[in-house]
C-alpha cells in the first residue's frame, strides 16, 4: 500500500468556478484519488480557497463586504460546490488560516537566514486618484510581448508571460481606471530566484516523471533566465510581513506576502489544518526527515499555474535548506475554451458549477470533462458535443445495458442471479476481451491518462452489450433455459464490475448500479480478477430508476439560449 498525497491548485476565492476551472485540477485530481483509494492506497487529496490577494479585495469591496466576510462566504460556497460534484477532498482549507499565516513567515525567515531573501528599493505604480500604491493585479494595460490590452501586472492571460506592472504599456488603475499614476520609491521583499536557478534546473531535470507540457513550460522559464521576484505587496488583506520579534518589520510596514507566496505554501498548511481536525499527523507527509519519504506527491492544474510550481513554490521549499517534501508528479492540462473563447469568472462566460448541477447530476459533467477534457490540447466545450457524450456513452451503451439485463432478470427469472448451465466459449471470449480493457483501463488511469482511461471503461461496456447480443438470453430462454440462466448471470456480474469501473469518474452512479445487484466490492477491479463469478446465485437484483436521462435537442436550444453559445 502506498502513501499518495494529492494536491490540485487552489481556486480563487472570487466567485464560484466554471467548468474550466474545475476540468483542469480539481476534477482530474479527485478522479486519480478515487482510482488509488479504489487500489488500496492510503491518499491524502487536499485543496483549499485561495484567498489572498488583489481580486480578493476588488471583489470584496464590489460586494460592499469586508474581505473577511466575502471570504468566508466564499469558502462556504466553494465547499458546497465541490462536495456536489463529488470531490472527495481529505480537506478543503483556506489559506487565511492560521497555520499558513505561521508557516509563510516562516519560509521567508528560512529563506533571508540562507540568503535568498533581500530588500529592495522598487519603483511602482502609484494611482495619485486612489492615493495609494498598486500591487500587480491591481494595474492593468497592454501586454508589451503580444500586445493584448487587458494584461495584468502580474502576468498576461493571453500570452502567458509573467510580468511586472512596469512592464505594462498605457497602463491603468483596476480600482477606478485613472491613468492618473506615476512611479514612485517603495521597499520590499524579493525572492532570489536567480541564486537558486541551478538548483531549481536540477531539481526539474530529475522529475523524469512529468509529462510533456509540465517539464517545457518549466524549462521555458528557466531557459529564459529566472528573474528574482518581488514577494510583498502593498495590501492590507494577506500574510503580515513581521520583523524577527513577530512585530512589524521597519520599512515595510503594513506590507502583506504576495499571494503567490503564500498560495502554494497552504498545501502543507492545509494539511496541517486536517491533522489538527481529524487527530492525525500532517509531518510524516510533508516532512522528509519525519517519514515523507516513503510519499508520492502529485499536483494536478492547468497550464497557466504550472511557472508557479515549477519555479517560484520549488525555489521556497529548497530555498528553506529544511527537508520539505516536493512534487514528485505535476499533471498539468490545457484550458476548456467555451466555443472558441475562454470560460471567465470574472466576466461571466461559460457555464459554472452551481449552474451545471441545477442542469443535470454531476456525474454527466464529471464523464464529460474526463472523457473529453482538455488533456493534451486545448478542449472546446459546445452543448451538442457535451449532448452527444451523455446520450452516446451514458445513456445508451452503459445506462442501457444496466437497465435491460436486470429489468430480464427480474421478469423471466424471478428477480435474482439465476443458476444452472455452463459458461461456454463466449463467455471465455468475453473473459478474455475484459481482461484485457481491464488492464488497458488500469494502465491508463495509473499513467493519469484520463481520457484514454475513460475510453477504456466505455470499451467495457461495450464489450458487456456485444456479449448480450451474442448470448441473447431472451432468445435462448424459449428452448434452453440453462443457456439463458448463464447469458443473465454473467450480465448481472457485469453489472457489478462496471459499478466497480464507474467508481473514479461517476462515483455516484457507481453506487447506484451496484445497489441494482446487492454488490458490496467498490474496489478496483484487477484484469484476472474472477469478476464472472462474484455474485452468488439466488442473490435478488432489482432495476433502477434511469441511470442517465438523454438530453433532448429542446434542452440544448434552451441551454444556449440562456448560457450562450456559438460566439467567439
């Protein structure tokens, strides 16, 4: 049994996510975490509210809250969203807590003893009109390396590359957009990146175990050159910058962390956060000299936060010259566009995730963001393909065959697992077929391949339909009832194993279906396991309500009315 923590990026306390945010880390991470908890391991998933930070107080300050109330609002909010959707996270923490509060001062303490932490005397944006000074996210204007006129201060969401406020040509106040700034002397803290780029080289050349888009993003930024990176802000919600007796620091008063700091930190702080709730030890996890080294670590995100953890998290953690555990995997994914353009919170584009649920349960979205998500490539979400995976894949080829060999069941064999007969040769063609698709499945969820995975599980089930077309009970029934007792009983055990398969991706459904034939094993099914045989004869089966309702073209005309689809 194997110890696997699994974090996937924090999400933005602004505002509930969209399908976007949640196709790219949260749902993929709980996918992985149910298949390794389903295998036997020991897996710790935790995530958090990301809750520091400029668009925290904009936020706040367009709800006429304070930014403690909107956040714990916020957080509520969140939490509820994810455990509709199933994500069964070990611990959703907040990044307001306390345990990050102590465990950020304490890198940057670690970090300035080692002698990659200095201050500095910056020139930044002042807004004379807001009369104040403007961390990055709070200047906006035109991106100097692709021209895109909505670039933020702290890095361009069209281009992708990080930046500085300074950088930005015409820029402009995100609080009252007065261009009414000048430049002015401030002092702060700058990681020293550029001290720590062999090392960061190393360290990412020795995880051979990132895929592709993970490792060229990283060594894009460090073939670039790092850059030493301020890591304080002038806000008034975040981590407090404290001098050496926990007061004030001279200089940098009222100064708080960048919430890039301290965002990543919470991972070990959330953990933190669950040992102190549940009794158990959150060291032995993130603690290499305190039994962490018997850990796998895997992050999951998208594409636009893999510079953080690739570069700017790893550079704090061996930085502190402190035996901290790092990411042994780093699943990144590419972004779900919404008919060509982005989802957004900010401007309201696409569908959200307290939206999708009063749509259709949430195992219809989870299949179809894992079996068609934005894995390798940058996935386009549409209505009709989305209606097409829901009725093509749930619908008719799992719901189906789940509905009609039970529904035979109980109305030719008195409602239970038949016995009499003999499995015969297809039957040994069907072991055989499953067994490998089993394996292929196994393979491809453990290689976090989520879209062959579930292509493999859809192989399964049609595999269960071609064998009941073959074995056709109902027709054997009128001359060989033993012939058709074995064709319902090695349905019914499919049933069952499919409610093992479904287990990952659609945990409720898995539920479901293995209640329509009294099963109680949810694990993960190995290939040469004897699921043929697993329910024993007599054992009553009952057919369910529909497992999936079909979309009608009717609902997907009123879905694009009211959410929008086809423009750009």
């Amino acid at each position: 049994m194997a110890r696997i923590l699994i974090t996937s990026a924090l999400p933005y306390i602004n505002g509930i996510k969209h399908l976007g945010n949640l196709a790219g880390s949260m749902l993929p991470a709980d996918v992985w975490a149910r298949f390794k908890r389903a295998q036997g391991h020991d897996v710790l998933y935790i995530c958090a509210t990301d809750e520091h930070g400029t668009p925290a107080e904009l936020a706040a300050a367009a709800a006429g809250q304070d930014v403690r109330t909107y956040c714990d609002e916020q957080h509520a909010i969140q939490k509820r969203a994810g455990d509709a959707f199933g994500l069964s996270y070990d611990w959703f923490g907040r990044s307001s807590s306390d345990a990050n509060r102590r465990l950020t001062q304490h890198f940057a303490a670690a970090l300035e003893a080692n002698g990659f932490i200095e201050e500095r005397v910056d020139r930044m944006i002042y807004s004379v009109d807001d009369a104040r000074f403007l961390p990055d996210r709070y200047v906006e204007g035109t991106c100097p390396h692709c021209a895109y006129e909505k670039a933020r201060g702290d890095q361009c969401d069209n281009c992708g590359r990080l930046l500085d406020p300074t950088d930005l040509i015409n820029p402009y106040s995100a609080v009252s957009g007065s261009r009414n700034l000048e430049v002015r002397d401030t002092r702060h803290l700058y990681l020293l990146q550029t001290k720590l780029a062999d090392r960061i080289r190393a360290w990412v050349d020795s995880r051979t175990d990132w895929q592709p888009l993970a490792r060229s993003i990283a060594f894009k930024h460090l073939d670039e050159g790092l850059i030493d990176r301020g890591i304080t802000r002038d806000l008034k919600w975040g981590v407090p910058v404290v001098g050496p007796d926990g007061g004030p620091r001279p200089g940098l008063e009222g100064k708080v962390f960048y919430v890039w700091f301290d965002a990543p930190i919470e991972y070990i702080a959330a953990t933190e956060e669950w040992a102190t709730a549940t009794g158990g030890s959150w060291r032995d996890w993130w603690r290499l000299d305190e039994g962490a080294d018997d850990v796998r670590y895997v992050q999951f995100m998208g594409k636009d936060n893999v510079a953080f953890h690739t570069v700017s998290f790893p550079a704090t953690l061996l930085g502190s010259g402190e035996p901290w555990k790092t990411v042994d995997t780093l699943k990144a994914f590419n972004w779900l566009n919404w008919y060509g353009g982005k989802f957004s919170t900010s401007q309201g584009r696409g569908v959200f995730m307290d939206q999708a649920l009063e749509l259709l349960p949430a195992d219809y979205w989870r299949w179809y963001l894992t079996a068609y998500g934005p894995e390798h490539a940058d996935a386009a979400f549409t209505w009709e393909t989305f209606q097409g995976a829901v009725n093509k894949d749930l619908a008719d080829v799992l719901g189906n065959f789940v509905n009609r060999i039970v529904k035979f069941a109980e109305s030719k064999f008195d409602g239970v697992v038949p016995s009499g007969g003999t499995p015969g040769p297809v039957e040994a063609k069907l072991e055989a077929d499953m067994a490998a698709v089993l394996a292929e499945a196994t393979a491809q969820f453990e290689a976090m391949e989520f879209r062959k995975g579930a292509q493999a599980l859809r192989a399964a089930w049609v595999l269960g339909n071609e064998y009941l077309q073959e074995a056709a009970p109902w027709t054997a029934l009128r001359t060989d009832r033993d012939r058709a007792a074995v064709g319902v009983r090695t349905g019914l055990n499919l049933v069952a194993l499919f409610a093992r398969l479904a287990v990952p991706v659609l945990p409720f459904t898995a539920g479901r279906i293995a209640a329509t034939v009294g099963a109680n094993d949810l694990s993960w099914p190995a290939a040469d396991t004897g699921w043929t045989t697993a329910l024993p004869e007599g054992r009553p089966v009952q057919a369910p309500e529909v497992l999936f309702r079909k979309i009608e073209d009717a609902l997907v005309t009123e879905w694009a009315a009211r959410f929008g689809g086809g423009e750009g």
